[in-house]
C-alpha cells in the first residue's frame, strides 16, 4: 500500500513538474522517429507490396543462391569468431587476476584492451593483407609463398577475434575479481589440483558470464561490416551482401527483407543475453571478495600462460603497428625503403584529406555531446524516476546495440529518402550532415546509457530530494547536482561517443553523400582498390587523433573529475 502510495505521489510530481514532462515527450519522440521508425519502415517494406501484405519479397531474396549462402557464411564466423574471443578473453582476464606478473604484462594488457576502442574497425583487416597476403612481408618476402590468400573465412574469423577479445577479457576480468578466493581455496585445501579447482568451482561460476561474452561477441561479429568488406574477397556475408543489394544491384526492398533477416537473428541472439545471461550472472557473482587473493607463483603455471599471453597480445601490438609503418613505405610489396611520407601529402594534396578529417571531426564533435547528454538524461529518467514511459525509453535506447550498422543504414534510407511514411514530412534530412549525426548518437546512445545508470545508482535519493526541498525545479537540481556527481560517466560518454561516431562507417557507407568526405569512407574506398598506403596514412592519422582525444578525457578526469574530489576529501 505505502509502495502504492509512494509511485502515485512520484507520478504527481512529475506531472506538475513541466520541464520534465516536456522532456520526457521530445526523449519519446526522438526515439520512436529514429530507432523504431526506420526499423518499422524496413517490416513495411518487406511484408507490403502494391497487392498487399506479401511474403514475396522474402521467397525472391531466398530464392537469391548467395543470400542463403550469406546466411550459413555469417553465422559460421559468428560461432568461431565468439568461441575464439571468448576463451582468448578468458585466458588474459585468467591470467591478469590469477596469475602474478610483472608491471610489464600489465601494461600489455592495457594497451591491447585500449586499441580496438581508438582505432578504427578495419586497421587489422588492412594489418593481415600487408603481413599475409599476396604482396605480403611474411608469405612473399620471408616465406616465398605467392599462392597464399589471407582473405576468406579465416582471413575474417582471424582479424573480427582479435578485434573482438579485449571485450570478453574486459567482462571476464571483473567477474573473476568478484569470485571470492575462500571458494577456491577451500577446494585446494582438500586435495584438488588446480586444474580441477578451475573445472568444478570457477568455471561453473562463469558459465553465465562465458555465456554473455559468447553472445556478445557472436553479435558484433554477425553485424561487422568493416572486416568481411576489405578482407572477406568472394566470401559473402550478410552485412555485405545487403550493402552490395543496394549499391549493385538498387534492390531496395530486397534489401530490407535482407537487413529484417539479419535483425531478427542480432534481436533474438540480444535477447537472450540481456534477459537470461545477465540476470543469472547478477544472480551468480555479488558482491566484492571478501579478501586478496593468494597469485599464482608456480613456475610450471605460471611461465607458459604468461608466455602464450605475451606472445599473442604482442602480435596484436604488432598488427596495429604495421598500418603507420605501412604508410611510410613508397610501395607495398615491392619496394620498403627508403621511407617516405609521400602517401601523407597526397591525402592533403589529392584527395581533399584537410575536408575528409574537417567533415568528420565537425560531425563527430556535433553528435558527442548531444549523445553524452541524451545518455545521462535518459539515465536519470530510469533510476531516479517513476513513469509509466520509462520502460519504453530504457528499452528503445538499448535497442540500437541490438541493430547491427548496416541495417539501421538501410532503415533510414527507406524511412526519410521520401520522407516519413512517404509523405515528404522529414524528407529534407535525407543527405545532410544532421542525418549523420543522428546516426552517430544513435549508435553511441547504448553505451553511455549504460555506463549513466551505473554511475547514478551509487547516488543516494536523499541528496537530490534536499534541492528540492530548497525550491529547485528539475532543470536545476539535475544541472547543478545530478550532473556534477557524474560527471566522470558524463565525461567518458562524451569521449566514447565522438571515438565511435569518427571510427564508424557501417551505417553511414549507405548514407553519405560526396556533399561529405568522411575518414573511414575514404580508408574502405583505398583499401579495396589495393591502394594501401594512402589508406594506412589515412588510418594512422585517425588514429592519433582518436588516441589524443582518450588521453586528453583521462587527464582531464585525473585532474578535474569527481573521483579526484572525494579522494582528496
């Protein structure tokens, strides 16, 4: 009763509360416009046709031999590339918490975990064609091999694993540190090896967790676009083959049957490890551990894991080292010295490199911002308020992680190329600048959605309720209270938010126009006409540009963040 009593007073407030209101209306409209509109669109124009509600697009596109063999090839890589990442992520994670190392492993680790956040999606598919292609170092130069193919199916699983582990070592590294070490040890003290100690009591405790990483990764990798494009040759994927859809063969509606296959397979796959995987792995691993754990000093232990470690975040390191010293070589495969910084000059003399970096630092400095407000506000919506829109908000602006790239792409291309519904309305967006920046906060909103709710649940009620107690209206207490509590969350989703937004190029391929030159378009376009080194110059720059841009946001946190404060108090 008193609950009941509680939720009304709460709706009450909210509704006598007008900035509030206002601004949960233009969050729901928002979303609904541009995450559930261009995906409704792409249900429209799969299932109606001029006769009707038709399953006829779908029986065409089936009937299409490469889209079936497009179907078996994504979900091929997505199984091994998601086992792969996952036991490699476990591995490092294993290693990092269980295992005593030096400060150099640590620092490894680091830097491997940072690198696919700052570089763009496609730097390790341009690493493996230079190293192991045809024209490669290795096979040709060191090894003589010239029938050699890199691309293909093992050329995409190898390249989208090492993309993709340091995101399983990142979820596998906080839950082995909630693991309490008095299980373990509990185990040892009553005569079982440490082979069976992780068998029969830390691997159960992970499954939920081995479950979410499998998944997660299994996701990124079915919804790549990137990779499968540079290095994928004639192995098709279904992220391809709808990009290829549209731009070879203008099937439009052909291609939303396509991205609403692919959607349903990302969706249901989501599902599952966000209502079954996470609730268990909350349910599993609570709280912190009770005390240090004991490392693991044995020798027969702890030499080989660190070994296999080094070794492979070191030809990690050394894959993304190889696209600058790609960039300073005249010519690829024939001719390595002396250097030269020739390809540099010619992005900015020939190929309007000083408009690619302006458009994209512009675009991507609009929508950070906006997105890392958006994110908080929508955070703040769904901790600290009680509507009966809130589910729908939270749902809706989690969906996005759920949609790979290309399928958002093509949703918008239906949805606004004749306007909404084709009635003209929002037609005007179409090919513009804000379109693009749409995308990008729609993309980035997931994330900094995520990280806002974890920062706000460690704020206690109490010290919003007192503003407004004092007579502060929402717009206030949430600008001058909220906000400064959070804003390390605030500052990293900004950071995060322009990262991705400048390294992105799966939704946007489908949707810039030459009215705008954006980086990772022009490194995609380089890189499949064989032109390497204009497309490692490209690449290198936007890479120390995205790296400048994490370090900055880091020192500015170190310096001037909340956590600095309550350490210093």
């Amino acid at each position: 009763m008193a609950t009941r009593q509680g939720a009304s007073l709460d709706r009450k407030k909210l509704m006598a509360d007008p900035i509030m209101v206002s601004t949960i209306v233009v969050l729901i409209a928002f979303l609904t416009l541009f995450i559930l509109y261009p995906l409704a669109i792409l249900l429209v124009d799969s299932f109606v046709t001029d006769s009707g509600l038709t399953f006829d697009v779908f029986k065409r596109i089936f009937k299409i031999p490469t889209f079936k063999t497009a179907i078996t090839n994504t979900l091929k890589v997505g199984f091994l590339v998601g086992i792969i990442s996952t036991a490699v992520g476990l591995l490092f994670a294993y290693v990092e918490v269980y295992v005593r190392s030096n400060k150099f492993m640590g620092g490894l680790f680091k830097v491997v975990s940072m690198l696919p956040v700052v570089s763009p999606p496609f730097v390790l598919s341009l690493s493996m064609i230079m190293l192991f292609g045809k024209a490669g170092v290795i096979t040709r130069h060191l090894l003589g091999i010239y029938d050699n193919s890199v691309y293909g199916f093992w050329g995409i699983a190898i390249v989208q694993s090492m993309t993709f582990f340091p995101v399983c070592y990142m979820m596998f590294r906080g839950l082995l540190k909630n693991i309490d070490p008095s299980l373990e040890e509990a185990a040892r003290d009553m005569g079982a090896s440490r082979s069976k100690v992780f068998t029969s009591v830390t691997l159960p405790l992970l499954l939920p967790g081995i479950g979410n990483a499998f998944l997660v990764t299994f996701i990124e990798s079915i919804a790549d676009f990137a990779n499968p494009m540079i290095i994928g040759g004639s192995y098709d994927t279904l992220a391809t083959t709808i990009y290829l859809q549209i731009t070879g063969a203008y099937d439009k509606p052909g291609a939303a049957a396509m991205a609403v296959v692919l959607l349903c397979i990302t969706l249901l796959m989501f599902a599952v490890q966000k209502y079954y995987l996470e609730a268990k792995s909350t349910a599993t691993l609570t709280g912190k551990a009770s005390r240090q754990r004991m490392l693991i000093e044995d020798k027969s232990v702890r030499i080989p894991l660190t070994v296999l470690c080094s070794a492979l975040a070191l030809f990690v390191i050394i894959m993304y080292i190889c696209v600058p010293i790609g960039a300073l070589f005249p010519t690829w495969g024939y001719q390595f010295f002396p250097f030269t910084t020739k390809w540099f000059k010619l992005i900015f003399t020939r190929y309007k490199g000083f408009k690619a970096f302006k458009d994209s630092f512009v675009l991507s400095a609009i929508s950070a911002p906006i997105t890392a407000l958006l994110s908080m506000i929508i955070s703040y919506l769904v901790v600290k308020r009680k509507f009966k829109g809130k589910g729908f908000i939270e749902a809706v602006s989690m969906l996005a992680m759920a949609v790979p790239g290309t399928v958002l792409g093509v949703g918008y291309i239906r949805g606004y190329a004749g306007g909404i519904f084709h009635t003209g309305f929002l037609q005007g967006l179409y090919g513009t600048g804000a379109i693009l920046v749409i995308v990008f906060i729609v993309r980035s909103l997931p994330t900094g959605t995520r990280s806002g709710i974890a920062a706000l649940r460690q704020i206690d009620k109490s010290i919003e309720e007192s503003a407004y107690d004092m007579g502060a209206n929402s717009m206030k207490v949430f600008t001058t209270v909220t906000l400064p509590l959070i804003k390390d969350s605030f500052l990293s989703g900004l950071v995060t938010a322009f990262v991705r937004s400048i390294t992105a190029i799966s939704a946007i391929i489908l949707l810039v126009t030459p009215q705008f030159l954006l980086i990772t378009v022009q490194i995609n376009e380089f890189a499949e006409k064989g032109s390497y080194g204009l497309a490692c110059a490209f690449a290198t720059l936007l890479i120390a540009v995205t790296y400048t841009a994490v370090a900055l946001m880091n020192l500015f946190i170190k310096y001037f963040g909340t956590s600095r404060k309550i350490k210093e108090e």
